[in-house]
C-alpha cells in the first residue's frame, strides 16, 4: 500500500507562507511601534503579512 500524494512531506517549505508567526508578529509590530512591551499582549494581535 503506498501513501497517498497529498501526505508526501517533500517540497512542502517551498510554499509561500501567508502569515508571521507570534513571535514574528510582535517584532514586526515593535517595529512599527504598534506593540508596547508591558501594555499589550500576546493574544489578539493582529495577523501581518510577510513581507517579501
């Protein structure tokens, strides 16, 4: 029995990546000055693109 096509891992990274992640997020929106340590959080911040 083989694995189905869209299970295979191969070539999966080569994709382009539609959303930071947190951490990728926050020092983005420091950045921008749109994330203060100590009054915001974590949660609930706003999703950002990658940018290229």
């Amino acid at each position: 029995m083989s694995i189905d096509s869209s299970l295979k891992t191969e070539g999966n990274l080569t994709t382009i990546r539609n959303v930071m992640t947190r951490t990728e997020r926050i020092a983005a929106l420091k950045e921008d000055g749109k994330f203060i340590e100590g009054k915001n959080t974590a949660h609930g911040l706003p999703k950002t693109k990658v940018k290229d």
